[in-house]
C-alpha cells in the first residue's frame, strides 16, 4: 500500500469512528470531538488526492480546502461548545433530553 | 464584466455587512442593517433575473481567477427564483421582526437585559443567514456550497436559540449537532468526488458525467447529509421543536427559506451533476417524500400547539418536493420538464404561504400569549387580518386556485399521468385533502365567536400587513405562471 493509500485509509476509519461516536456518545462535548474527529477524516482523504497532473507534486486545491475547512470547523466547535454550555445552564445537565423529558425538570 | 456580475457579489456582501451594522446595537443600526439586506436583494434578483433572462445563464469568476483554481459563481433560472423567493419573503419577514421585537429593541447600544436576547440578535443573525442563503444558490463549485451551508447552519441554529428556555435550547442544540454532522457527510461526498476527478466545477463535473463506485457512494453521504438538514423523512425528527420554539420570524426564516437551501443542493446534485442518478434512487427519495407527506400531515391533525402543527407541515410540504424526483426521472425516459416545473414552484409557492401562516401565528400567539390552539378561538373578530393571511396562507399550501400551490400540484399531477406513474398522483390528491383538514382545523377555533378573554395584546399593523402580503401574494402567485416557470426552465433540465 503507498503512503497516500494509507492517508486515504486511515481518514476514511477516522471518519466512521467520529460518527460512531456522535451517534452513541450522550455528553454532548463528546459529540462535538466527535464530530471534529469526523473533520479530521475528511482533510485526511483530501490531503492524500494527488488527483491533478504529476503524482509527484502536491495539488494546492486540497491543501486550500483543507485550510478553510479548519476555520469553518474551528467556528463550528466554538459555537457548539458555547451552547453546549447553555444546554448546561439551562437544564443543568450535558445531554440532550429526550423529547418531552423537559416538562419533568422544570 | 456585466452589471449581474456585480449584484451578484452585493447579494452576498450586502447583507453580511448589514448584519455587522445590526450587531452595533441600537434599534436604528438594526433598522438599516435590515433596510440595506432587503433593498440589494430585491434589486439584486430583479437585475439578476434581467440578465439570466436575456443571457441565458450567468458566470462570473471572483477577482477574475477562474475555476478550478478559482471560485466561480453561476447563476441560471432556477438560482434566480429560489434568490427572488429569499428577498421577497426575507423583505417581510424583516419588517415583521422590526414589529414582533419593537418593545424590546433596544434605544442604545448598551447592554440589554437577558430575556430580550431575540431583540438584539435576530436582526445580524437574520442578515449572516440571508447573506449564506443567496451564496448557496449563487455557487458554481461544491467546496463554495459546502463553506456557505455551514454559515447557513450555524446562523440557523442560534436563530433556535434566542428564546431563552430550556426547550428552545435544547431544540438549537439538536438542530446544530444534525446540521454539523450533515456538513461532514457533505464534505465527505465533495472530498470522494475531488479524489476522482481533480473538479469541483460543478458544470466541470457534470461534464465528466460521474457514474462508478466511489462517485455513487459520494452522492449517497452527500444525499443523506442533505437530507437530514432538509429534515426528509425519516431524518425530519429535530424540525418541529426547532421550528417551534424559535420567534415567530425566525420560524418563518427556517420553515420556509432555511430547509429550502439544502434542498437547492441536492436538485443540483441528483439533476444537474447525476443527471438522475439511477431509478431506483430518484425512486427512493420519491417513496421517502411520499412518507413525509403522510406523515406530517397525520401528525399535523394529532397537534396542539399551533406553531408545532405549523412546523409539521412543513415536514408534510418538503415530501412534495422529494416526490419530484421519480416524475423528473421516469424509467428510461427523458427528464419530465413538467415535473421540474412543479416541483421548484411548490418549493417558491410553499416558502411564500408557509412564511405568511407562521407570522401570522405569531400575531395571533402575541395577541393571546399563548400557543395552544383552543387558546386561538375568537382570533378572527379581533385580528381579522392576520386571520385572512393564516387562511390565505393555508389555501396556498393546500393548492386551490388560482394560488402557486395549485399551480405546483397541478403541474406535478399532469407529469405523473404524462410518465403513467398513477400512484404518485394518487398520493398528491391524499395530500391535498389532508392539508385543507388541518387548516380547517385551525380555522375553526380562530372563528369561534367568543367572549374577549383577558390580557389580549393589540399588534403592530406592520405585522399583520407583512403577513396578510405574503399570504396575498402566494395565492395570486398561480396567476403569474408563466413567467415563473419560464425562469425556472431557464437553464432547466430540458429547457
């Protein structure tokens, strides 16, 4: 297997492992790693598409989607965990309640 | 360089900077923040619509790099309605907000008190949302849509959130955590498709005509990431609190626009870039938006709050737009251009009436402060306005003439007996029927003659006058057919 079949690989398990775990993980800053982990996969398998012209040398296209895909994950992260943290002042727990479990705490 | 080239870069700039000047604070700079958002975005998709109908279709390479190494923007008939759609009901849902919030818009830009969060922050949540809107339907390349639907989803998201309770923050909460992990699966397909093919042109692609493996499992992750922010059936669990619990404009935002945006994205991929993909697919997301209609509209008639059913309606209405697939796409046949017609003007006509039926619940829930629907009864005699926009509204969504519901459904039923597929027809009558059961329902209790219950609010006038004018407008939108499905043939399949 060569270097970037590898990389391909290894972002495609990063990526069911992320989504495993925001599937079947309740707190909710686990689903935030775990959706960042998700990310992670995907700018893997971006970074490994030697896709354009001589395999020997790197595609800038990947590398410039990969840059802006961290900003907009960074955002994304800090606007989760800050209402991660509403969700904790609000019902004093970080899980997402079941539906109609509110009426219970209040 | 044109002058559609530069309203398109406005389109998105315009409202971006608005929301930079709302965020200064002070009921003035939200003012003007909403005044410069809605004025270039009429203007915006009024010359756009001049340009795309004399040029044909639009491209424009930003700072003049063009694709692939640069971004490219593209515009034909179809992203000039579903533009034309956003800045007609973003313009009255605008002023609307400057009304539903006016106690509380704060006179300076100091620090204003907890619970009037709503009053300060939809108007720059509103205009970034607007501003991500108008880029999803002017992007040429996948990575473009990919970064504005984020912006889309965040915005959406902290739109729930602005009622402060628990519920609105847990509803927020799940709607952002479906909506980030629908980006990753997006991003996921993008990344699949560029590892093919070294493209994210989305015109480059189409001409590389994918089909293969790797390129069919793109479309899949990318079709159900989009799928779960476009809340289709079975994926639909998150929409009714979210759309419930936000403001009553910020509902209408979302119900009619926000879900709209994904829904661009996956026309664009299953018609533009697949052409079709294969008939078992168009297939399945037909079935899937058959359960949607049916479902949703069940549990339209099971609900007590009036913002929930309006909510589930929605759920119930995008089935419709799903239901286009396998009529667009018949076995080995050419695409239906009356299916493709229909489905995008029940897409247009289903944003202007629901945005009108959402902000005339919230007069009506302001008025009585309550959203329960018994709660509503004698609404009509008191606020008879925003009665006759609810109806109107309900009408439209129900498709009776002459309204754009009826024109959409009309057309989708002519496509599915031109391809001899009678069953979908029978499912739109279905729908039909159960749509007029659950406005009738409502309207009921609204016309109940009543003793004035106690602590009932009078509104601001703008309030009932920017809904009774989208309700007046989706059932008038029938009589304009022509020239809307002449715009949306533009660039269409089969046009």
């Amino acid at each position: 297997m060569t270097a970037l079949g590898l990389y391909t690989f290894a972002g495609a398990g990063l990526f069911a492992l992320g989504f495993w775990a925001v599937a079947v993980r309740a707190h909710l800053v686990w689903k935030v790693f775990a959706i960042n982990i998700m990310g992670s996969g995907v700018f893997l398998i971006l970074l490994s598409t030697p896709a354009r012209g001589d395999p020997a040398q790197a595609d800038p296209v990947p590398q410039a989607m990969v840059l802006t895909g961290i900003v907009v994950a960074v955002a994304a992260t800090a606007v989760a965990l800050g209402m991660a943290l509403r969700v904790v002042a609000r019902t004093g727990r970080p899980f997402l309640p079941e539906e109609g479990d509110l009426e219970t705490r209040e | 360089m044109t002058g559609g080239d530069i309203w398109s870069v406005l389109l998105v700039l315009a409202p971006t900077l608005g929301a930079l000047v709302a965020l200064q604070g002070g009921g003035w700079a939200i003012r003007i923040g909403l005044a410069l958002g809605a004025a270039v975005s009429a203007l915006g998709s009024v010359a756009l619509w001049v340009s795309v109908a004399q040029e044909g279709v639009l491209r424009y390479a930003l700072g003049g790099w063009g694709a692939p190494l640069g971004i490219e923007l593209r515009i034909d008939g179809f992203s000039v309605a579903m533009l034309a759609m956003t800045a007609l009901v973003g313009g009255a849902v605008s002023l609307y907000s400057t009304g539903y919030f006016r106690d509380l818009l704060p006179q300076s830009s100091d620090e204003v008190p907890h619970g009037e969060r709503g009053a300060r922050y939809f108007a720059p949540l509103w205009l970034l949302l607007w501003g991500a809107l108008n880029g999803v339907y002017l992007s040429g390349d996948l990575f473009n849509l990919y970064v504005t639907l984020e912006v889309m989803g965040l915005a959406a998201a902290a739109v729930v959130t602005l009622a402060v309770t628990s519920e609105a923050t847990v509803a927020g909460m799940r709607y952002l955590m479906v909506s980030l992990v629908g980006s990753m699966l997006f991003l996921l397909g993008v990344a699949l498709l560029y590892a093919n093919y070294g493209v994210l042109a989305l015109e480059s692609l189409q001409a590389a005509g994918p089909s293969g493996g790797l390129p069919v499992l793109a479309l899949a992750l990318m079709t159900v990431g989009l799928a779960a922010k476009t809340a289709l059936f079975p994926l639909h669990g998150w929409l009714p609190s979210a759309h419930a619990v936000a403001p009553a404009p910020g509902s209408a935002i979302l119900s009619a626009l926000v879900v709209k945006g994904s829904f661009y994205i996956v026309v664009r991929l299953w018609v533009d870039l697949y052409g079709g993909g294969s008939r078992g697919g168009v297939v399945f997301l037909g079935v899937m938006g058959g359960a949607a209609v049916l479902w949703g509209s069940l549990m339209c008639l099971r609900q007590v709050s009036l913002k929930r059913l309006i909510a589930y309606s929605t759920v119930a209405q995008l089935g419709y737009l799903f239901v286009m697939f396998p009529l667009l796409f018949p076995a080995g046949g050419v695409a239906n251009t009356d299916a493709w017609a229909g489905g995008i003007y029940h897409a247009l006509s289903h944003a202007v009436a629901k945005s009108a039926m959402f902000l005339a619940a919230g007069s009506m829930t302001v008025a009585v402060a309550k959203d329960a629907i018994p709660a509503i009864s004698g609404t009509a005699h008191r606020l008879p306005m925003s009665f006759l926009a609810f109806g109107l509204g309900g009408l439209g969504l129900a498709g009776i003439p002459p309204s754009g519901g009826f024109i959409a459904k009309w057309l989708l039923l002519r496509s599915a007996v031109e391809t001899g597929q009678w069953l979908w027809a029978v499912l739109l009558a279905v729908g039909g029927l159960l749509t007029v059961a659950y406005v009738l329902m409502v309207l009921r209790y609204a016309l109940e003659r009543t003793e004035p219950s106690e602590g009932f609010q009078p509104v601001p006038r703008r309030m009932e006058w920017a809904a009774l004018g989208l309700a007046l407008i989706s059932v008038l939108l029938g009589t304009r057919a022509v020239e809307v499905i002449a715009l949306i043939q533009l660039g269409g399949p089969g046009g």
